[in-house]
C-alpha cells in the first residue's frame, strides 16, 4: 500500500523480555530511537502510531522531540498511569499498607535507580513542559473506562492541528477492529487536512 512499517514492542510487551515497564518514561527514548531509525532508512512522511501505554511513550517522545514527526495517532491514550498505578496500590493497601506511604517510597526507589518519579507518568506534565508542534489525532472509544484521557490530553495540546474522536459502542483500542472502514475514513481525513 505504499507504506513503510516499523513496529516493535516496548518494555514488557510482546516478545519484548523486559521484565518492567516505566509508563511510558524510559520508552519514550526507544521510541526516538525507532523514529530516528526510520527517517534514515525511509522516505516520505513518518507517522507515529501508539495504543494505549504505548500512546503515552509515543506522546512522551513526541514531547521530548517530535522534529522528526509528521504526524502522532493517540488510540485510546493513557494520559496518566497513576490512575493504573493508584487501582492496583488500592488492592494492596486493604492488607493496611497505605498508598500515600507506597507512592512515597516508590519515588525514592525510582528517582534513586531510574532518574524518573510518578509526576513523569502523567502525559500532561510533558505537554505543559514542551513546544509540541506535530499535529495530533486522539481516538478513543464511549465504552472505554479511560476515554476521559484522550480529552485530558486533547485540552493541553496548545496548537490547532489536533483533532478528537470518541467512537460510539467501541471499547479499549477497539475502533480499528470493530469498524476498520471508519477508522480508516478518520486516519485518511486527518492526514490530509494537515
């Protein structure tokens, strides 16, 4: 179909070995790497596409340095991975070890062994920070629990080369697979607009 596909899987997912993942933070600068990667070995528009955890680390990159991007696709983007973080440290503390408490002393172990902490995770931070010029498509879907993200992230993109869909009845990253035809028409139209 004329395109170049560079697809790989980030920290901990797929075939990837790795045995955590950062939210998005560490990943960011794999993601500059594939990017830098592929403007050198291919030509013609580069277009960055991440689902989920994965549109944070594409966003965080984006963020970091998105002179090398055309264009940045948002599926069903996490904007925020404390709200994951928050859920699952909720489990734990009903056996009485308070979150607040968790939250502390995993920022010292990040900021110690990682050089990130838990206000990294949250993509508004990066947005607020950065001169992100590339235009953005967020999609995301009414059934999907984080849907809200994807207008978080869509109200602190300061320039006008963004556009949002929130499909009807269509869950986490479902758009592209549920109706692979609407989600093509939303793709096509947004690339040639900008």
């Amino acid at each position: 179909m004329g395109f170049n596909l560079l697809i790989y899987d980030q920290r901990n997912s797929g075939d990837n070995g790795a045995e955590t993942n950062t939210c998005g933070v560490l990943e960011s600068y794999e993601h500059l790497d594939a990017i830098d990667y592929g403007k050198k070995n291919f030509k013609g528009n580069i277009i960055v596409y991440g689902e989920s955890l994965g549109a944070a680390s594409s966003l965080i990159g984006a963020c970091r340095d998105d002179k090398n991007i055309d264009y940045l696709i948002l599926d069903s983007p996490v904007s925020d991975s404390n709200y994951m973080i928050d859920k699952e440290l909720k489990k734990v503390e009903r056996n009485s070890i308070p979150v607040d408490y968790m939250k502390f002393t995993g920022n010292i172990f990040l900021k110690a062994n990682l050089s990130y902490d838990l206000d990294d995770v949250n993509t508004i931070n990066w947005l607020k920070k950065s001169d992100l010029t590339c235009p953005v498509l967020l999609i995301s879907g009414d059934k999907d629990e984080i849907s809200f993200m994807a207008e978080d992230i869509y109200e602190n993109i300061v320039h006008n080369k963004k556009e949002i869909y929130t499909g009807e009845n269509i869950g986490h990253i479902e758009l592209s697979e549920k109706n692979p035809s609407k989600f093509k028409k939303i793709v096509t139209s947004f690339l040639g607009k900008y």
